[in-house]
C-alpha cells in the first residue's frame, strides 16, 4: 500500500489515487477536525500539466510532513500514521482538500 492515497481526482500529482509530488505537506495549524486540514501540494489539473514524475525518488511519494500540530500522528512535523488518506473531490484550491486520517489529541 502507498503512503499516500490522494483521492483528489483533478490533483496534477495524482495517477490512479497514488501521490507523485516530491513531498506533501499537510497543514491545518491546531485543526479540530479533518475538514480543517489541508493538502498544501495541491495543483489543479485544469490550470497545470500531469506532474506524475517525481524527479527525487522512483514512484510514489512517500516523504509526508505534517503541521498539524493537534493531530495524534504528528512527531516533530513527522506523520507517523501508516498511510493517509488525502481527499477534496472537484477542489480549486488546496484549501478545499483535506487528511481525513487526521486524528484530534
């Protein structure tokens, strides 16, 4: 399994709801819930070509930084969950997604 599953269908970085960024970020500063986390990577389809090479690994991203700082799987900026899930379907922007592995403390 990925480490990442984007389910953000018009994400540039997504092919077949595998993540092909470089790295991901996660945000949502003290989130009390999901819908209040983001996906900082980001980038509508629409407005950017396919980015699904990523140019610092082979495959997958598996590099995952989290600043969510009320999320139980954030360590040191570190997401310590197995995988995540990232989703935000027809999103514009990066705001309009969301972690729903997010979990309160």
């Amino acid at each position: 399994m990925t480490k990442i599953n984007c389910n953000v269908s018009n994400c540039s970085h997504n092919k077949s709801n595998t993540c092909y960024s470089n790295i991901v970020n996660i945000t949502g500063g003290s989130a009390k819930e999901s819908c209040s986390t983001c996906c900082g990577n980001f980038l509508d389809a629409k407005n950017y070509s396919t980015l699904t090479n990523n140019t610092n690994a082979c495959g997958p991203c598996d590099a995952l930084v989290c600043t969510v700082k009320t999320c139980v799987y954030n360590r040191n900026l570190a997401c310590t969950a197995e995988n995540i899930s990232v989703n935000g379907s027809n999103a514009n922007i990066y705001t309009e997604t969301s972690c729903s592995t997010f979990k309160h403390e």
